[in-house]
C-alpha cells in the first residue's frame, strides 16, 4: 500500500513513474505471497481513508460498489473493553470494512489507470546502482535470474519489512543504520465466516480488547465483502491462538466477554483459520546517519513497522506518502528548475518526526505485557497510562469523552485532544474499576 500511494504522489511530480513489484499480482482481490499478513483482518482507520480519498477522489465509493461494508464507530461496533462497553451515542466516525485484497485492488486499479504510471510485475531489485553524490537507479532480476539496468531520478524503497535498504547503504559505504525492536511476543490468527442468514443484532462489528499487562487476549469481528464476517483472535506473551478448529474456537471462547463467542456458533466456517506471527515492532533510524546518499528514499513499513493490532499501519504509509509530496512540492519553490538536492535527507528527517505519534501508540501499549523487549515504562508512563485507563472508563458511560476518544483511535485528532476540560473532569471523576452494566445487544 505505501508503495502504490507513493506512485500516485510521484506521478504529479514525475512524468515517468515505474512501480517493480516481486509478485506476479492477481486479476482480482487475491491475497498473494508477498503480502504475508494480506489473509488477516485490517482495519483501514479514518485518517487512511481521507489521505487515500484524496490521492483517488471517490475511491470510497469504488470500495463500497465492491462490495465493502460502510460502519459506523462506534454506532455500528461493539467495544468492549476491560472497562466496559464504549457508549455508542458517540458521533465517532464513519470506516469502510474490506478485506485487504480488496482494499490493495482497488487502489492499484485506480493508480494502473493514470498516464506515466508502468507496472513491472515479477522482478525483484537486487541492488542499488549509485555514483559519487547518490543514487542513479537499480538492478532488477526476473524469476530466471536475467537482470535489468533501471535509471531513475528519484527511487523510492516501500518494500515493507523485507526492505534491503540497509545493508545497501551499508555496502555503498553510508554506514549502518540503527534498529529498535519492541516485541510483545504477540501472535494472531484469522478465519472467514459467512454471515448468518437473518441476524438479528443491533451491530455490524464487534472488538473485545486485550489490557496489558493484565489481559493478554483479544478479538475483533468485522463484516467485509461477500456476507462474510472475518474474525482475528490474538493473544501476547506466547499465548497464542491455535489454527485447529477446536483450538480456534476454544480460545474465542477465552475472551473476556462471550459476545465473539456467542457469534460465531452459528456461523458456518469459509476456511481454516491462518496464523501470523510479524507483529514486532521494528523502527529503523534512518534520520539519525550521518550521511545519506542522494535521490534514495525509504518509507511505510520498511522503515516504520507496527504491531498491527493497532490498526495504524496503512493510515501511517498514508501520512508519509503525505510527507513525501509535502518535500516535493516545497523542493520544487527551492529549485524551480528542478534539482533534488538535499531532499532524500530531509525526508527521512520529517517522515521520523510523523511516525512518532503512532509509534508512541504502539510501543508505549506493548511495552506493558512483561515479555515485550525494550525499556519498561517508567514513572511518567505509569501515570499516563493511569489517565488513559480512566478516559477509556469515562468513554463507557460519555458519549462526548467517547466521540473524542473514538477520533483520537481514528488518528482524526492528536492526543492532546484528550486533554480538553469535560475529558479531564469526566476521568478525574470515574473509578478504572467502575465498570457499568451495560450489556452489549
């Protein structure tokens, strides 16, 4: 995804852009191998669905004509936290359910169709090609091995988690960048349903969140395209769903509230269930080298990966390909005749600065189960997560503190937004264990 919505931003920029996929890519909205988490539910956060919006004006309604079911959060979604269930008066906002193929299809259909955009498919880069200042281009090699000289202006590395970006640099001679990983140890399996014919509830989707360090298991049910429902189980510290079906539907039945459950039992299984496990949360610091070649950019996950149980992977790609277009256009009032240099190194710099905030959100969440590496949470961490606590208890029975915190989650608004005074009166008057009975329907 971060590699598609690049390609759309450079084509305002470029009059040439060529996109080299590894994988030969389906006609349809297939899952394919180099998407290896494409069978696992996502979750496609407001602020995602703006950015794409606005690089493909009515992709939503593309979405929804494929079959994509429109929600309203948290009208439409059961949340159910440790704290109870978020009240849903809030306004919240309004999401698109889809499966991940869908969600890729339609954004390469779109990006296919503009002029100056090429698709090569089944060909890997091997290497970067560079001269003394920086980049020039690449080597792509097809599946018997032949390889291609590409010459570039611009070449921008979205390969994701399997990114060879640093030891390129590492053997053009710019050093080696350094590696964060905080791992919760966490795993997640997802399996397909077909929806019950004549349901009868009074919500579309349902979450059941995991708290650590107390909680280590959660599930999310979403409906996507087809009548079909897509169920993720996950659990951290090594308490992992199983993908057997009496497994599967064992550890649904662990879930700190029956209503998953309770949902499935009638629903007739599309498939067996498919675990995944690249859940570490891996931030390389490339804005920290000392040097940095030319013309070579790094973004979306093959610089800034997430835990993705926290939704936020697309809506991040999203805002760094922002980023990207932001340096390009202010480039272009530094150099009207159209030179590049300097932007590769201010890139990185500011696309680091945009991925504090979600990898905040992640790391600060992860590092509370024990088994999760990096620095545990200290003194002021404690506190914060303290106040939070309490702003998800006020959320269960304030449809106001709930609609701010339901944007805060959609990445609609900053956290700081948490702070306004009826956040702050609600949480200093609610009890993290003043849990109200409001049973889901």
């Amino acid at each position: 995804m971060a590699g598609l919505l690049a390609a759309r931003v450079l084509a305002d920029h470029f009059p040439q852009v060529t996109v080299v996929e590894r994988d030969e890519l389906p006609d349809g909205a297939d899952a394919r191998r180099g998407v290896p988490h494409g069978r696992q539910l996502h979750v496609l956060l407001a602020r995602g669905r703006q950015s794409i919006e606005a690089l493909f004006p009515g992709w939503g309604g593309d979405l929804l004509a494929a079959g994509a079911v429109l929600l309203q959060l948290p009208g439409d979604v059961q949340m159910l936290t440790p704290a109870g269930l978020v009240d849903r008066r809030a306004v919240g906002f309004e999401a698109l359910s889809a499966s991940r193929p869908l969600i890729e299809a339609t954004v390469r259909r779109r990006l296919c169709a503009l002029s100056g955009v090429t698709l090569v498919t089944g060909r890997q880069v091997t290497r970067l090609r560079a001269d003394d200042r920086g980049v020039v281009g690449l080597v792509t090699r097809d599946r018997d091995g032949a390889e291609a000289e590409v010459d570039a202006d611009l070449v921008v590395d979205a390969s994701g988690r399997g990114s060879r970006a640093p030891a390129w640099l590492t053997e053009l001679g710019y050093g080696t960048p350094r590696l964060i990983l905080i791992d919760p140890q966490l795993a997640y399996a997802t399996r397909t349903y077909r929806v019950p014919e004549g349901l009868t509830a009074d919500w579309k989707a349902a979450m059941v969140l995991a708290q650590p360090p107390s909680s280590r298991i959660g599930g999310y049910l979403y409906p996507v395209e087809g009548g079909r429902w897509m169920l993720a189980l996950m659990g951290a510290g090594g308490d992992h769903p199983p993908t057997d079906d009496a497994g599967f539907t064992a550890f649904a039945r662990r879930l700190p509230h029956p209503l998953i459950a309770e949902a499935i039992a009638d629903a007739e299984p599309l498939g067996p269930a498919v675990a995944h496990r690249g859940t570490t949360n891996r931030r390389w610091e490339f804005h920290r080298m000392q040097r940095w070649p030319e013309r070579f950019v790094v973004l979306g996950d093959a610089v800034c990966a997430f835990n993705p149980v926290y939704g936020q992977g697309i809506t991040t790609a999203a805002l760094g390909v922002e980023t990207l277009d932001e340096c390009l256009r202010g480039q272009r009032r530094r150099f009207p005749e159209g030179g590049l240099d300097g932007l590769a190194a201010r890139f990185q710099r500011r696309l680091a600065r945009r991925n504090v905030l979600p990898w905040s959100v992640s790391t600060n969440q992860d590092t509370c189960f024990p088994a999760a590496g990096g620095a545990r949470p200290g003194v002021a961490a404690r506190l914060q997560y303290g106040f939070l606590d309490r702003v998800l208890a006020a959320a269960t029975w304030d449809p106001a503190v709930a609609d701010v915190d339901i944007r805060v989650y959609g990445m609609l608004d900053r956290p700081t937004a948490l702070l306004r005074p009826h956040v702050l009166a609600a949480a200093a008057r609610t009890s993290v264990t003043d849990r109200r009975e409001r049973r889901p329907g």
